[in-house]
C-alpha cells in the first residue's frame, strides 16, 4: 500500500536526521550511494584499525551519557522516525552478565513480529538455558540495514564491551559497493556478453565480502570479540515478476520466449508438470538462465514432481540471476552470496553459523517453505527460533559452555500470542499483494490471519475502506474505527494511517483477496467494496486520466517509476496494463496519444485488449500519434476493468541490442547499486497521454465521429504532434 514516494519520503528523513546529527563526514555520501542517488564509491568499508582512543559518541541511535561515574547510552526517538531499531531506550555499562550484541536487518529485527518477539528475544532465550540469568543479548539490529550501515554499527558498539557479536545479515546487500557499469560496458564491446556482466557481478560481490570478511575480522583480533556471522537462506514460494526477460535477445528470440511463457503457464495451470518443465527448459535454451522466469517454472513443476533436489538446484540458480538483472527486485540473500560468505569469513577467524544446512537438517527432504518463512525473506517465530538456535549452537563453546546441538536448544518453544501471530500473517499478505504473488497465496495469508484472531477480517475491511477512500485517512469514516483496534493490531493500524498525507493508490490484489475471505461469512461485503471504489474512483463522472497511479498498474514493472525519471510513460515490458472501474454496461470513449520510438517487426501491430480479449489493433508510429476508440459496453464487468497495451515487438538483433545497451552503460558511468536500470531494456512503445470517458449520448458519439480522421471501422487516429504547452507540462521533448 505504500508508493515509491513514501520510499524516497524515507531517504529524505534519513538524510536529514544524517545532515543535522552525524559526526562522520562520509555518512550522508554513503546513504545517497546506497540508496542509488549518485555513484557508489569504492571504498564503502574502511581498511582500518578499530580502536577506542576516541569513544562513540553514538551507538546506532542510542546516545553516549555520563551518569554516577557510568557510560550510558540513551534513545533518541527522534533519530529513528520510521521505527526501524529496537525499543529500548537505554543500553546499561556492562555488567558481570555475558553481553551478546546482535546486529543486522530486518530479518534480525524479527520484522514484523518485533516488538513482541524478535530474534533478540529468541537468541536471550536459548542462551538463557546455558547461561541462567547471566546472560543479556543488546538488540543494534535496524531495519532496511544496508552492508556499509552494519559494518559502522559493529564499529561503534565495541564501546558496549560485548563477549560476542551474532551478525544475521545479507538479504540487503545486492551488490555491496555497487557495479561499474563503464566496465560492464568494456565487458559488452569486447564480446563477453551478458555472461560477462554475470561473472562482473560475482567477481564484485566477493570483493565486497572479502572486504567485509577482513573489516570484521580486524575487529574480532584486536577487540578479542568472536563474531558468528549466521548466513541467511530464502523462501523459494516467492515469485519473480513474469515481465522480467533477459536483457540481451533478438526480435526472433523475445518472442518466442513470451510464447513458450504463455504455453508454460498454461501447462502449470493444467496441472501438466511434465509439460511445463520441458516448455521452460526451451525458454531457458533461449534466455541462457539470464532471467529467473524460467527457471522458477521449471523448478515449481520439478517440485510438484517430486524431484526435490532438482527444484532446489534451480531455484538456487533463479535467485542467483535475480541478482544479476538490473530490475527493481525484492532483497534476499543469493546462494551465490551464502558461497562467498562461507568461503571468506572463516579465512579472516569469523565463525559461520549455516542457517541453511540448518534449515535442510530441520525439514528433511522439504525446501525451505511457509513453515519457517512468512514471506520472501522473513521468518516465522520457528524460523527465528531455528535460526537463533543455529547461532547458539556455534556461539556456546565460544564461551566456554558445552557443546548444545540446534536441535536441543529448540526444546524449549515460545509461545508467540495469536494477535501478534494475525498481525504478522496480514501483513505477508499485503507484502504478497504488492509483489503480484498468486491471488491464492494472500488468500492463504488473510485465512491464517482470521484463524487466529477472527476479529481482523472487520478490521482488515477498515483498512480496505481506508485505503479506497481519496480523502485523508484521518477525515475517513473508518478512521476512528480503526483506532479501536490500536491496541490488539497496533501495526495493522499503523499500515492504514503511517502516512496520513501521502496520496493514496489503492492495493487492489490485497482489496480483492480481503474481499474473497470476508464474503465467505458476509455476502454483502464484495458489493459495499465495489460500491466504494465506483463512487471514488469509476469512469461515470467524467474523464480519467489512465497514467495517474491508481489506473496505470506498473506495481512490480521495471516502469513502476517512470514519472520520476521521464514525462511520459516508456514502456520496458511487452505489455502496459490499465484499470478502469464502470458502474453501468456503457461504451466507454478512449484516447491515446503514443508512439513506437523504434523499427517494429513487419505486421506487428499495437493491440489494445479489455479484460483478455482483443479489441482493436492499431499500426505502429514512430512520430507521436493520437488515436480514439471506444470500449464496447458489452465487454465491461461491473467495477474492475483490465485494459491492456500489447506493443509490437521492435527490430532489434541481439548486436543492436548489445550496442544500445552499451551507449547507456557509457552515458551513465560511475557506479550503481544494480537494483533498477530499465533503460538497459528495449522500449516497446510509449505513452504521452491515455484518457478514458462515458459515451454518453448519440449525438456526442456523432459529434466525435465528425473529426478528420482515417476510419479504421469507427475507430479514429490521428498522427499529430503534442501541443506545445503539453510539451513543457510533461516535459516531454517532441521529436
């Protein structure tokens, strides 16, 4: 439910906080870098000493403070507004109790269960049957942690005097000190292909943890603190999104994988899995496993065939090329990057805790799945538990107690309350609807929620109506309602109302599932909703402009930011998609200006469909052109309509391809942190403007059909340039 504009409202705060606070000059230039805002420098992580001649000022958010002849450090709220690090407000001297710090992101933070139970909670708690009571493990995770932030983290607590670190972090680290791209170009124009990018990615990867490896190692000697780094694993339920093909294909090529794609995805559907395998092998032949698309296919059908150990193997090598495609993907660790870790952390005394072989041993034959995570990267309270006892298992000898295995520190369970259990599934499932999962999976989600704790379907129609409703959150009818709940779904509630003033875009998968689960006891539900979004957003009462979020689904698309990077929509994806809510069966009246920049393949044609089934087609046009057409009553359902672009397919060979993307990587220069670089990827076709509204009468009908036109059988077009005053609003420069 939350935009790229809440993320980038993220960044400006951290910075702010950084601007008026940070001691360190190089801060501020290390968070724009990993957040992708200027060019990444290679020397994220200091090669340096670690002392403490001069102590920390600040450990993480918690303040230094003399009190009684005794170094504190205090909370400042202020310093954390989003609520990334842990509640505690004050970090006592050290004691004569073994102090463990835990760092690391989210996934150590026990996001979204914290603050009811975290791995912190988990970790105190298998140590706790070692140790009795003299044991206290200082939470420094934060969430959203990135690689460098870690590292400065681990620096600063040394003033803490811990008897160990336990560092449970990776997932974030896409390529630590990010890619550069000039010698990615070099690579392409001497002939080494996207092969040659693959192998610039890993080589980057290991250098980044080598750097790590011996940062941490330099501490641990010279602190004489052991540090077990516990390496993460991934949740291989969660899907890539379906419009991610390989960068580097030709014409011929590109088509033929969205063909075997479609036959792919029909096969799964059908249940022939054996089929399926084989349709995403060939697709694989083509793409040469630049894309994870494939590769997931065939490892959900190997699953489902019972070759467990196949599924394993390729779902390994799609998160590795998840890694390797410049697409704006979800952060998990890659096998690639688990390899590297256990190769380099031993060399430098760091002692690994191998969550996954840990996870394998506790499943049996089972992959990694909802049992230990709750969605992508985040686990389940057993997850977090097994991971924690995956810790102690190394740490314990460490200090000086008997060896326990994982599976002993897992006899003593904790009970996680069902609310916060509810809470937790509610909110995979709205992550799940923001990453196009299958509309079962946040079915299953919403489901698991209600069992537990029953009262949150009507507080999930709360945040449904929330959500749905222009107005701001707090002038909502919902609002107060909602409030009730603050106290037994606080983050549920905090979902609806974390950004009172942002400007709303509906998450509709989440709607419709919401909608599914609640009619079940209450049959009315799927109307009071569909009534909600026609009176706020349907088509009846003039035109919509289809480009404004809440109409142009690009949710997971490598275009989902295009209006900060461009006036007008460039499409990267085969297929643009729309939504248009109708409340009566009417014709609808249409207009797109738009434009295929590049040579298309001869009797491609631009496609428009309305809910899977063609409508028009329309000849390709290098020069911006404007055509009307008009949506027949009898397709549309009833609220929610999908509109769809299918582009026709430009010329390009894989030379030409590999020369565009060459021109892009030289222009760009520097370094970047490889999450999302669309402009590496053809431009089917673009959009300048798409306006729908009602045909409301005859005589309008008629008056519309009286323009100078070419007639291609009551459709219009019009080859036209934009206005000029347009130009300037939309910045768009007309060729």
């Amino acid at each position: 439910m939350f935009s790229e504009q809440d993320s980038q409202r993220a960044i400006a705060d951290r910075l702010a906080n950084k601007l008026i606070s940070e001691e360190d000059p190089f801060a501020v230039r290390r968070l724009l870098e990993e957040e992708g805002c200027i060019a990444v420098s290679q020397q994220t992580v200091p090669d340096r000493a670690i002392t403490e001649d001069a102590t920390p000022q600040r450990v993480g958010i918690w303040d230094a403070r003399l009190e009684n002849g005794e170094l504190w450090f205090v909370r400042r709220n202020e310093l954390d507004t989003y609520g990334l690090w842990a509640r505690c407000e004050r970090i006592s001297a050290k004691t004569s109790r073994t102090r463990i710090v835990l760092l690391g992101e989210s996934v150590a933070r026990g996001f979204p269960y914290d603050p009811s139970y975290n791995c912190a909670t988990a970790l105190q708690h298998v140590l706790s049957n070692s140790f009795g009571g003299d044991v206290e493990v200082v939470d420094l995770a934060r969430n959203s942690a990135s690689y460098s932030q870690v590292l400065e983290v681990a620096e600063s607590a040394v003033v803490l005097h811990p008897d160990a670190y336990v560092v449970f972090a990776g997932n974030n680290w896409l390529v630590p000190g990010g890619l550069s791209l000039s010698e990615a170009a070099e690579i392409l124009k001497s002939g080494g292909g996207w092969s040659g990018i693959q192998a610039l990615v890993r080589d980057q990867m290991r250098a980044g943890v080598s750097k790590l490896a011996r940062f941490l190692g330099r501490l641990s000697r010279e602190q004489k603190i052991p540090i077990i780094f516990v390496i993460p694993e991934f949740n291989i339920d969660w899907r890539a999104h379906l419009g991610w093909e390989a960068p580097i294909l030709s014409y011929e090529e590109r088509h033929r994988w969205r063909s075997l794609l479609a036959e792919a995805q029909s096969a799964l559907n059908r249940s022939e899995f054996a089929c399926a395998a084989a349709l995403a092998r060939a697709m694989t032949g083509i793409d040469e496993g630049a894309s994870p698309v494939a590769l997931e296919i065939q490892a959900e059908a190997e699953r489902a065939l019972g070759h467990t150990e196949n599924a394993r193997l390729l779902m390994d090598l799609a998160c590795n090329s998840n890694l390797y495609l410049p697409v704006p993907k979800r952060d998990r660790c890659s096998p690639m990057l688990c390899d590297t870790l256990r190769e380099e952390l031993p060399v430098h005394g760091i002692i690994v805790a191998d969550f996954p072989a840990t996870c394998r041993e506790f499943l049996g034959d089972a992959l990694p799945d909802s049992r230990i995570f709750l969605e992508y990267c985040h686990l389940t309270p057993e997850g977090i538990r097994l991971a924690m006892a995956c810790a102690a298992e190394v740490l314990l000898p460490r200090l000086g107690k008997p060896f326990q295995s994982w599976r002993k520190l897992m006899d003593h369970p904790i009970t996680v309350d069902a609310k916060v259990e509810a809470q937790a599934r509610f909110n995979a499932a709205v992550m799940a609807a923001m990453d196009e999962q299958a509309e079962a999976t946040i079915c299953r989600y919403l489901e698991e929620a209600a069992r537990m704790a029953p009262e949150i379907i009507d507080l999930s129609l709360l945040v449904a109506e929330a959500h749905i409703r222009r107005m701001p959150i707090v002038f909502c009818d919902a609002f107060d309602r909602l409030l009730a709940f603050q106290n037994a779904f606080p983050e549920i509630v905090r979902l609806a109302y974390a950004f009172p003033n942002k400007e709303k875009e509906p998450n509709l998968p989440l709607i419709a599932a919401i909608c599914k689960i609640a009619s079940a006891k209450r049959p009315e539900v799927q109307d009071i909703i569909d009534g909600l979004l026609l009176q706020e957003y349907g088509i009846e009462g003039g035109s919509v402009d289809l480009l404004h979020p809440v109409y142009c689904d690009l949710s997971c698309s490598m275009d989902c930011d295009w209006e900060g990077s461009s006036g007008y929509l460039k499409s990267h994806e085969h297929e643009s998609r729309f939504r248009l809510f109708c409340d009566r069966a009417k014709p609808l009246a249409l207009v797109l200006t738009y434009r295929t920049p590049d040579e298309v393949v001869a009797g491609e044609e631009l496609t428009i469909w309305l809910n899977d089934q063609k409508i028009e087609s329309f000849s390709p046009a290098q020069s911006w052109r404007t055509i009307h057409f008009d949506l027949p009553a009898k397709l549309l359902r009833r609220c929610l309509n999908i509109l769809a672009i299918r582009w026709p397919e430009p010329k390009h060979s894989r030379e030409e391809q590999t020369a565009f993307i060459i021109s892009k990587l030289t222009a760009a220069g520097g370094r970047n942190s490889w999450r999302n670089l669309p402009e590496l990827f053809p431009i089917y076709g673009e959009v300048f403007s798409f306006a729908a509204s009602p045909v409301s009468s005859a005589s309008e009908r008629t008056s519309v059909a009286s323009k100078e036109s070419s007639a291609l059988a009551g459709v219009l077009v019009q080859t036209s340039t934009v206005p000029a005053e347009d130009s300037r609003n939309r910045n768009l420069k007309v060729s």
